[in-house]
C-alpha cells in the first residue's frame, strides 16, 4: 500500500474504511499543487477551465468514459478505477488561492467534468462546500453535472452562490430503468433518486437541467423506453433535455464491452456493427435519438437544449466571455462530458 501511495507523491495518505458504503475502496489523500485545470484547446467542450478534486469513481458505471485517466498512475481502469480514489484534500484551499490570482480572469469553471464530484467519497470528505464557497466568493460563474444526490446537501450554498454569479446544475439520467441501472452504474442513487433531486432543486428556485446519458444502444433507446425516460424528466421540472449517446473510448471501450459480453452476449455483434472499431456511434443513429428525445421534450413540455449548449456562456463578439451578472441565475444545460 505504501508503494502506491507513492506514485501520488511522498505527502500521500492510503486510507481504508471499514463501513459497507467504502468496504474494499482505499482512498488515496494527496496534495494537489493546483485545482483549476485548463482544458486542451481542442476540445469542443463550451468552456475552458474545469475542478475535479477526485480521481477514480465509486459510482463504478461500466461505461465511464474517465476510466482511462486511471492508465496515467499505473492503475487499471476496471476494478481500480471502481476502488481506488485519489482524493485531492486541499482541493478547497487551492480554489480559494488560485481565485484570488491576479491572472485570473474569472471564468466559468466547470466541475463534473471527469468523475462525479459528488460521489460517495464526497460525503466523507466534504470538499465541494468549501469549493462551492470559494467559487461564490470570488462571484465566479460555475457549472456542476453530477449523478449524485448529495447535491441536495449544498442547496443552501448554491443558492447563495447563483445570487452573485451564474451557476448552472444538471443532474445525469440517462434512463429510468431501476435495474439497468443497478446493472451498469451500481454506485449511483436508483434514477428515481435523481429525478426526486431534480424536484427539489427547482422547488428552490434553481434551474436544473437534465443530461440524458448515457442512450445505451439496444439496451435503453426503444421509443417506449425514451418516452417513458423525457416523461419522468418532465415531471421533475427539469429545465432541459439533452440525450447523449453511449461513447465507447478507450478504457471504457473493453470494461462496457466485457460487461455486455458476460451480461447480454446476443448484443456483442451488434455493438461491434454498430461502433466498429471507433468510439462513437454513427452519425444517423445519433440524430435519431436526438430527433426523438426532441420531439418527447416539446411533447411533454421540457425545455430543449443541444450538447454543445450546455453550461452556456456569454461571449462578446470577439469570442471574449462577458462577466457574470450578479443575480442572474443560468439556464443550465447539460454538456457531452467526460463523466460518461
């Protein structure tokens, strides 16, 4: 244990917890020397600049496509990935710090980006608070996607927080069915949980939208399933839709794949039909989707928003991006993430 501690740097703590919620899980604390990360320029992502104080996710969903980020410290993405979090425990301090940099320019930070910051470890660590408030006191506009109903926790700091920046929520739901989702995402709250959390939020006041992902091919995207999946989300008021589609990269490619393969075999041809060796599933099947989850929305009275919307900011004509308004709260659109 104390081998691996080291491949995090030599202040790192390997911790176990004999509770049922972590049994088998080691936590990794470290010290990060920064927290704001700036995304690569390629990314067609609508932001710039994202937090992630955990690496690795208890939620343990099959399909995630962070699991390869877990091959950068020699660890594999199945089961150490599931099992073994890093835990970035100044992650707080650090937003403060870098908030308050002269060079900042206060951009929207988006978090949730690459594993669930509201995951199970969170309850026992509780950095988003500290997060939450370093970001509200530098009236830094700022975005969270999460599957976590641990959320609901933070209500009373994002209320605040949306009072003197612009702060954009969305909560993950990619299908209502109980067991599919015990079966492919068992560390996450039943999907019910996560409707039930959208309600709460905008009985706050709070818009929060829903990203509807991800669309799991033959296993979640008949049209009765997607009906039933936009009629719940309206229910909750959900603010907007956006389906994604499953993507199958690297890492999250052969955990998914093993997974069907022992869980729905008559399904394996299928996918490799399907995605062929790519990550991405053909453009017309992912217009489909799209199409029809568009016309359920209109349908069923939620809000419409596409991908590339989510976390939407406002630029100047220069592509500069304007300041937050104070008391403005964001429409919060959900974004094609790393999370899945």
């Amino acid at each position: 244990m104390a081998a691996q501690a080291a491949l995090f740097g030599r202040d790192a703590v390997a911790r176990t917890f004999d509770t049922p919620g972590f049994r088998g899980m080691t936590f990794y604390e470290v010290h990060a020397k920064s927290i704001i990360n700036r995304v690569p320029d390629k990314s067609p992502v609508p932001f710039r600049w994202t937090i992630n104080p955990y690496r690795g996710c208890g939620h343990a969903c099959v399909y995630c496509f962070a699991r390869n980020t877990h091959s950068y410290l020699d660890l594999d993405t199945g089961l150490d990935f599931n099992s073994k979090i890093i835990v970035k425990v100044n992650a707080a301090e650090l937003a403060r710090k870098e908030l308050a940099k002269p060079r900042w320019a206060g951009e929207h930070v988006a978090m949730g980006t690459n594993v669930d910051c509201y995951q199970r470890a969170e309850g026992r660590y509780q950095l988003m608070p500290g997060i939450i408030k370093a970001l509200s006191d530098a009236r830094n506009p700022f975005s969270i996607l999460t599957k976590g109903t641990l959320l609901l926790r933070d209500l009373d700091l994002l209320e605040q927080a949306a009072e003197v920046t612009d702060v954009g929520l969305n909560l993950s739901v990619g299908f209502v069915d109980a067991e599919l989702s015990g079966a492919v995402e068992p560390g996450t709250p039943a999907p019910q949980r996560r409707l039930d959390a959208c309600a709460q939020i905008t009985a706050r006041g709070l818009r929060c939208g829903v990203l509807m992902g991800p669309v799991l091919p033959f296993l979640s995207d008949s049209p009765a399933q997607l009906e039933q999946t936009v009629c719940q989300i309206a229910r909750a008021g959900a603010a907007s839709v956006s389906p994604i589609v499953l993507h199958l990269r690297p890492g999250a490619r052969e955990w998914y794949l093993a997974w069907l393969a022992e869980h729905h075999p008559e399904l394996v041809a299928k996918y490799r039909e399907l995605y062929g060796n790519g990550a991405y599933a053909p453009k017309y099947y992912q217009r489909r989707v799209a199409a029809m989850v568009s016309e359920l929305a209109a349908r069923y009275g939620v809000g419409r928003a596409r991908p590339s919307d989510a976390r939407s900011i406002t630029r100047d004509k220069a592509g500069r991006q304007q300041p937050a308004r104070a008391g403005r709260r964001a429409a919060p659109a959900a974004v094609q993430l790393p999370l899945l």
